[in-house]
C-alpha cells in the first residue's frame, strides 16, 4: 500500500505542476508538451484504479493524437513567439476557471469515498479481465464465483456494455471534448481573414 500512495502522490504532483505549467508558461510549444505530461499522470491514475484499458486510451488518444495535433497545429501557425494577446475576455476566464475549481472541490469534499469490499474488488477486476478474454467456468470457480448466476453475469458483463449504459454520460462528453480539442487546433493554424497571417 505504500508503494501506491508514493506512486500516486508522485502522479499528482505530475499532474498539477503540468497542469499550471500549461497556463502560465508564455511558450505554446513548451505548454503542449507540458500537457502531455498531465496525460500521461492521468494515465497512471487509471492503471492505479486497475483500468488498464483506459490508460491505454489515455495514451493512444490524447498523447498520440491531441496532443501531437495541437504541436503540428503550433508548428505551422505563423508569429507563435507573439503569444496570445491581451483582450476582454481573461476577466470571464478568470472568473470562470475559479467557478469551475470551485465547484470540483466541492464536489470532492462532499463525495463518500469508499472502497469495495475485497469480493467486490474481485468481481470488477474478473469483468475488466472479460472485456479482453473469455472466462471459463473454471477459472470463475477458483476465484470464488461458484453461483451459474453469477458466473453468467460476468461472463456477459463487459466494457462496452459499460460505456453504452451507466456510462454513457461521461462517455459522450470525452467524445465532445475530442470535438473540441479538434476544433480549437483547427482554429490556431487558421488564417486571418484581415491580414493573411496566421492566428496566434
């Protein structure tokens, strides 16, 4: 158990020091690799909670594609070095990053956090394991599941159904942040309608 918490304050530290780097370091490039960062600790979060399958996600999606997509973006812009300049809306932003920060600590104090039971335990890492394998009957038998019910439970349980039922809201809202992420790195390399340059 110590070896998780020291690897999980380490992965915090990661990711909260990348996370600040990415707003207060003037260079995009320099916060887009920063960024990276934060992902990769986000990453190790998952293998953390035994959800090997997302950290792998993680990587795949935001570290090999989002990312390498916003430093391609950041390459091909013209006059990057300017930065971003000054205008109305840091006051909103501001105020909005403060709301946002606000209302997920609230939402971290307020929640009971609760592990499960050791034959919980056992039963979600036996339906992670069947989102990539076949269990037999056999195998269920020596981890304890001896029930036919509940042997066909998690036989017919896997990720999928997971993200297209209980998790279909957050699922959908990673896809919008895709969406998004797309959107804003399309938006940087494109050009100024009034000066033919590059936006910064």
């Amino acid at each position: 158990m110590l070896f998780h918490d020291i690897v999980f304050w380490l992965l915090s530290v990661m990711a909260v020091g990348g996370a600040l780097g990415v707003v207060m370091v003037p260079d995009l490039f320099r916060a887009a690799l920063l960024l990276i960062v934060v992902f990769i600790a986000v990453a190790g979060f998952f293998i953390l909670l035994s959800a090997e399958f997302l950290a792998v996600v993680q990587v795949l999606i935001y570290v090999g594609a989002i990312a390498i997509l916003i430093i391609f973006a950041v390459m091909l812009t013209r006059d990057v070095q300017r930065g971003n300049l000054p205008n109305r809306l840091q006051v909103p932003a501001v105020v909005l990053a403060v709301l946002l920060f606000s209302a997920l600590v609230a939402a971290a104090v307020d929640t009971q956090w609760e592990f499960l039971p050791a034959d919980q335990q056992a039963r979600v890492e036996l339906v992670q394991t069947s989102a990539v394998t076949t269990l037999t009957g056999e195998v269920l038998t020596d981890e304890g599941i001896t029930s036919p019910d509940d042997q066909a439970e998690i036989q017919e349980s896997g990720l999928a159904d997971l993200l297209i039922s209980d998790y279909v809201l957050p699922f959908e809202a990673v896809s919008a942040l895709l969406l998004a992420a797309l959107i804003g790195a399309l938006v940087l390399v494109r050009p100024n309608p009034g000066t033919g340059r590059g936006s910064s």
